[in-house]
C-alpha cells in the first residue's frame, strides 16, 4: 500500500470517551501507535485494512491483538479517528 502521512488527525468525541475505557497496558501502546500512525498510517506494523459492508468507507488498524482503531481517510488526507476498541467496533 502507498504511505500516506496524514496531513491531519482530528478526533471525535466518541473517540475520545472510548479512549478512557482502555486498559493501562493498551494505554502505553498508543504513544507508539501514534508516533508510527502519524508518520505513515498505512505502515504495516499497524495492519491497515479497508473495511466493508455497512462501514464501507472506513478503515481499521491494530494497536495491538485486541485493540483496534476505527478511522476515516477525508480530502486531502485528514484522517478521523472514530473509535477505539475490541473487534466489537465493527459491530
């Protein structure tokens, strides 16, 4: 997959409630998650993935096994961050 360094990363509120709900351990992954993320949101330490059915639009990369984000690549590669979670965000 081409890298694509988002130009911007906003948050929604839901995001940033769920953000809280994440164990400690999982909370120290994300400073790294983030500093690869905002380099090159496709890396494939992040198992970057397009998702289909009714989050079509949508993509999904891995914190680590059990976390996942849920986000949206927008004009001129502003990305949104729109959930965070266990596979359970694709419900």
């Amino acid at each position: 997959m081409k890298p694509m360094r988002p130009k911007q990363i906003l948050y929604t509120s839901h995001f940033l409630r769920q953000i809280k709900k994440i164990p400690g351990e999982e909370k120290k992954l994300l400073g790294k998650f983030e500093k690869i993320f905002r380099q090159d949101c496709f890396d494939c330490r992040l198992k970057t993935h397009k998702l289909s059915g009714k989050l079509d639009g949508f993509w999904a990369c891995s914190v680590s096994y059990k976390t996942r984000i849920l986000f949206e690549v927008g004009k001129d590669n502003v990305v949104t961050l729109n959930d965070i979670g266990s596979h359970d965000i694709y419900k």
